[in-house]
C-alpha cells in the first residue's frame, strides 16, 4: 500500500502533486513527500527541492508558504503506507532523493521487492551505505552503479535486477520516468492535459485516476506491465513519451484485492472502473447467498462503509432480479475523522478506533434481518466488533456476508497483512474442513451465519485479459504466489521457507 503521483511540464508541480496526494491519501496515511525538479539560473541547471513529513497530507503541506519553496516544471510525490521497513523512520519517507555522477535522481515506490534481502546484502558487502531500511532505495543505487550514459538505461538495468511488485514515479534531472514491474501487479496511470496559454501537454502519472479527476486532467491510458514510460522536452513537443520495455513475464499479476477493497470506487483501475467491478462482487455474493427473504420480511442489507458501499448496492440490486426483496438501508454511520482501521499500524490503536469510527441506527436494525455486506476479514478484530456493536441494537438476525474468499495467506507484494500466523483463518487452521472453518469463524465473530464470496465468484466479478492464461494475483487467497517469495524479506519466518 502507498499511492504515487508525477507531473511534467506543469507551472504548478507541487500544488499539482498536492492535491494528487490528497486524492490517493486512502493508498498511505503515515508520511507524505514531493520532489521538484526546476531550474537554478544562478547555478545554471536543474535541481531538486523536497518537503516531506509524517502524516497525511494536509498536515504535511499545512502551510502554504512551503509551495513557494518549491518552484519547478515536474514533481513526483509519494504517500507511505510501510511494508517494508520500520513504520515510524522518518528516514523512509519518499521520495528518496539521491546525487550521483549522472545528476539527480528521486524516486518514489508503489509495491514490494521480493528479493530486496539478497541485494542489499550485496549493495552492503560491496561499499553502499543505506540511508533507510526501505527496500525502495535499492533501486538507485543499482542504477548509480550501471554503465550506462542515460538515466533511462540505467533505470532499466537496475530494474531488470529487482523481482516483485513495484509501480514507480522517477524524477531523473530533467526526466519523469514511470515504471510498473512485468507481472503488473499495482496500478499505474497516465493522464494529460493541455496547457490553455502555450498549447503544450502536460503529463501526468498516478497510482489511482481519482488524482486526475481532481485537477481535471484526462485519463490516457495504463502504464503496461514491464513499461518504463520517460516523459522529457521530446514528448512535450511531440506529444508522445517514448517506452522501453522490460522482459515480459508470461503470467500477469494484477492484485486482486485492488479491486475488493484498496482502490476508490470512483478510479480506473487496470484499464477498468473499479466501481463496476465491486458492484459485480455483491452481484456474485447475492447469487451464492443462502439467506431467504420474502415480500413480507425483506432483507435488510447494511454495508460497513464506506469499501463495502459498492458491493452492497450490487447485492441489493440482485437479490431483488432473483426474487429475495433486499433493501439497502444506512445502518452504521462511520466517523469520518478517524483514518482507516485497517491502516493503522499496531494492534493496540485498532481495537479503540473501531468504537471510534462507527456507530449504529438502532431504528435501521432493531428486530429486523440484517444482511452486512463487508469487503474482507484479516485479523477479525474489526468484524468482530462491529458485530457486538450492531447486536446492542436488537436485530432478529446477523447475517454476515463477505464480498472477497477467506484471506488465508500474506501479501509479499505491497500490502501490509499480518503475518499467516495473526490472520483469523489461521487460529481455525485445525479444523477438518472449510465447512468447519467457516462454522468456527461464525461461532468466533458471533453471527448468525457467515459467507464468504467464493474465489471463482471473485475471478468472474473482474474482467477478463485477451491472451492471458492469467490475469490476477490471487496469492493471499489461494497460497499461489506468482513471483517467487523464497528471499522475501518480511514476515518470512511465519512462511514455510527453506531458509
Ligand atoms: S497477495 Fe493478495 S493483496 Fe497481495 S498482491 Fe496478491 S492479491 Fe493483492
């Protein structure tokens, strides 16, 4: 998880990188950074200015003389939320920002390498001195280290070293360089704009289209999986950036859980409206419910907002088409000055802001059959304290449907899960069969019944790929990693490894 933003050739980069932030703030609420590229006339070429801080972004960039500080024509800005190295370092604030023989360098970094351990070790042994213990900073130094003349050629060969997930915004002198690794496996965006006074274009890039859509700027494409995209003077003329490619991998990767619950409904993500695709999860989660209504004793369907407010609406509109009336009511209300349950680090903080963020309409629940639609279960702790507060309301029945499969293994490709050993499915990991499983998450949330949208019911709510055998990760439902996790360097001792 972390959110990512470009622009060049913009009079306004950091205010521009601002509010893209701001619209990607649900991808990383610990830090936020910008790097500006602009022109010194006193030294006679570009440099680079940063600010970053910890906490969200209205915070970080709270006073509004800081922009004044930071003039240039292209920026990259980045929105932490860790996965790799400690949470609370500021050091690991992106963009890193680097000098070397070849210029500036920055760069910020959406995903997980999986074979950061292994590079380190060796960058380390042969002389480099790291600044952060992010895996992020490998890169650099792999391409400070290239041969090559270009900035671009060298990002190539440092990124042909690097294995797993990464979506990238580079600021390399005078360049914007955007990369996204060949499984494909987060989203990245490229957005243009013309300038109304010099009829020019102005590029950007972003983790989700949500920040264009706040600075009106059009949506172009998707970066491709294995895409290094570099934006510079040529492209500003002729309107087109120039592509090199990294090898292909033959299976893609795109991370399905995007589209469950991490992107905002109102993107485009992997080519595709993230809205639509939700709603096809409750579509399909109506079609495998057991739960019976009648005329007389409708379904009364709540989501926990907001990730799940899509999905509801697309059960609710099923059930009705197949004759199980549903109707969709507001029945817990979030507080929407607490962050994310979810993305808070730390045990301790979860279980007092789940109190904090939501609250129930008794007069919605009370003696009714309750349907609450919920995007995912990790570690339980929040499903199971929603249930307790909704059951202080009296309703007839709880049942509790779940628009994804059980989360049964953890994600080495960016998001930050647990460990196998904290995730609910795990403390039921005796029982003799899913049957059992189920019964006994049921029994531990305390609901009148549990379901669970099936995987195949997950893979036919999102679209399909021309010419992919397959097109999704799907890793920490299934077991399968598609990028080998053998020197993944977090939460590797609760893995089954050789080492
Ligand atoms: S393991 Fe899960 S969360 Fe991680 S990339 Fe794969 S589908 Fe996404």
């Amino acid at each position: 998880m972390c959110g990512v933003f470009g622009v060049y050739n913009s009079k306004t980069p950091a205010e521009d990188t601002f509010y893209g932030l701001y619209s990607i703030q649900h991808r990383g609420q610990e830090a936020a950074g910008v790097v500006v590229a602009g022109y010194d006339e006193m030294k006679n070429k570009t440099v680079f200015r940063q600010h970053k801080g910890m906490g969200l972004v209205a915070e970080v960039f709270k006073n509004p003389g800081i922009f004044n500080k930071l003039p240039g024509h292209a920026a990259i800005g980045h929105n932490r939320y860790s996965t790799t190295g400690a949470s609370k370092s500021s050091s690991n604030i992106q963009p890193f920002s680097h000098t070397y023989r070849s210029g500036n360098l920055a760069i910020a970094h959406n995903g997980n390498l999986t074979n950061s351990r292994q590079l380190r070790k060796e960058l380390t042994e042969q002389g480099v001195i790291f600044q952060a213990s992010s895996d992020t900073e490998i890169i650099p130094h792999l391409a400070a280290r290239s041969r090559e003349k270009e900035p671009v050629h060298q990002i190539y060969q440092a990124l042909r070293q690097v294995q797993g997930a990464f979506s990238l915004v580079i600021l390399a002198n005078d360049q914007l360089i955007a990369a996204r690794d060949p499984h494909g496996v987060r989203p990245l965006a490229l957005g243009k704009t013309i300038n109304p006074e010099t009829g020019e274009p102005v590029f950007y890039i972003a983790s989700e289209t949500c920040a264009f859509d706040i600075l009106s700027v059009e949506y172009v494409r998707d970066i491709e999986p294995g895409e290094i995209l570099m934006i510079d003077k040529q492209a500003v003329k002729t309107g087109k950036p120039v592509s090199l490619f990294l090898p292909p991998s033959q299976r893609k990767a795109r991370c399905i859980f995007e589209y469950v619950y991490f992107a905002r409904p109102d993107s485009i993500v992997f080519n595709h409206p993230v809205d639509k695709i939700r709603r096809n999860l409750g579509k399909n989660l109506a079609r495998e419910s057991k739960v019976e209504s009648t005329k007389e004793e409708q379904q009364i369907v709540i989501s926990v907002p907001d990730s799940s407010n899509t999905a509801a609406l697309g059960f609710v509109r099923e059930s009705n088409k197949i004759c199980r009336p549903a109707r969709f009511e507001h029945g817990l209300i979030r507080n929407h000055y607490v962050g994310r349950t979810f993305i808070q680090p730390g045990k301790e903080d979860r279980e007092i802001k789940v109190r904090s963020k939501y609250n129930i309409i008794r007069g919605v629940l009370h003696d009714r059959q309750i349907v609450v639609i919920d995007d995912s279960i990790v570690r339980g702790t929040t499903a199971k304290m929603l249930i307790k507060l909704i059951r202080e309301a009296e309703p007839k029945k709880i049942h509790l449907h779940i628009s994804s499969a059980p989360i049964t293994n953890p994600c080495f490709y960016g998001m930050d899960f647990p460990t196998k050993g904290q995730l609910l499915t795990y403390m039921f990991s005796d029982a003799k069969d899913n049957e059992e499983e189920i019964e006994k998450i049921r029994d531990y949330i305390g609901v009148d019944s549990l379901k669970y949208l099936s995987l195949q019911g997950m893979l036919n709510s999102a679209p399909r790929f021309d010419n992919e055998i397959q097109s999704y990760c799907t890793a920490c439902f299934t077991g399968d990693y598609p990028i080998s996790i053998k020197d993944a360097c977090c939460k590797k001792e609760e893995y089954d490894c050789e080492e």
